[in-house]
C-alpha cells in the first residue's frame, strides 16, 4: 500500500464520521482514529506494521508511513475561555448518524442561537440507518452556540448545542 492510497483512505474515514478504523491486509496493519472536539478535527494514522514475517522488499516503508500525520488541524485562536463558558450545558449526540437541523429541507431549523428551550423540545434529527431520531432536550435554557452544521455526520457523544440553564 503506497503512501498516495493511505492518504486517500484517511480522507474517506475523515469524511464518513467513523471514529476509528482499522484496516489489516497481508503485509500491512493500519489504524486510522479520528478525534472530534469543539475546537478541532484531527484524523491521524497510528500505526503502520509489517504484519508476520511478509515484508514488502521492493518498497521499503518512508518514515511519512511510520509516523503519526495529521489530516486536518483547523488552526485555533486562543480565546481565552473565562468561567462563563463554563456555566453551559453541552448537548451531545446520543447516537452516531447524520444530524439535521430542520425537519425538512423547505422548513425553519428546530432551534437556533438566542432561542429559548425546555425540556422535551426538539432540537435536531439525527438520521441513523435510515431511522429518524428526534434529539428531545433534557435541559430548559437559552441555545448560546450550534456546534454542528446541518446535514453533517455526528458521533455518539459529539457535542452539538452549547444551552445556558441560567
């Protein structure tokens, strides 16, 4: 496996919302993890190891294979995060699927920055092996950020919603 099909399989695992996969062929074992917060998305490959005693004599591995790449770092400013950030309640994911914001593609989204919720209200669909989960609020606030954009893939515990309770 050359350098060139590695990065193209990071690349569809980044894109397919997987948090980890691991790939083992004759010669070569591979573990792609990707790691998901507020502030940064980072796919990286772990490992690569000749597998057995089946070693590839013809492409030696280049020291880019051996080492941890990182995929994609979306640069952060330091904002300095005070104790207010740190009254709010995040919501997460309960579930791994494909978040939507609105019902439906000509309708409003269920909630947006500054909208006032309580518990039970709808706050996005999570489409998960072609079952629609409504995602019900189990808290009653003020929605302060959306972390995810609609129609994007979401991991089971990713957060989504910033509320402040206060």
């Amino acid at each position: 496996m050359d350098l060139k099909e590695i990065q193209n399989l990071i690349k569809f695992v980044a894109k397919s919302g997987a948090s980890e996969v691991k790939l083992e062929m004759e010669d070569v074992k591979i573990t792609i993890k990707t790691t998901s917060d507020d502030t940064k998305e980072t796919t990286t490959i772990l490992q690569q190891i000749p597998v057995g005693n089946a070693v590839n004599s013809q492409q030696p591995a280049t020291p880019a294979q051996q080492i941890a790449t990182p995929l994609a770092v979306t640069p952060v400013a330091d904002t300095g995060a005070t104790d207010d950030t740190l009254k709010y309640i995040t919501i997460k994911s309960p579930i791994i699927g494909t978040l939507y914001r609105k019902p439906s593609p000509d309708k409003p989204s269920f909630v947006e920055v500054g909208d006032s919720i309580k518990e039970g209200d709808v706050l996005c669909i999570i489409e998960a092996m072609k079952l629609f989960n409504e995602i019900e609020s189990e808290v009653s606030g003020k929605i302060v950020k959306v972390l995810v954009d609609d129609n994007s893939p979401v991991e089971f515990d990713q957060p989504l919603f910033l509320v402040d309770p206060s």
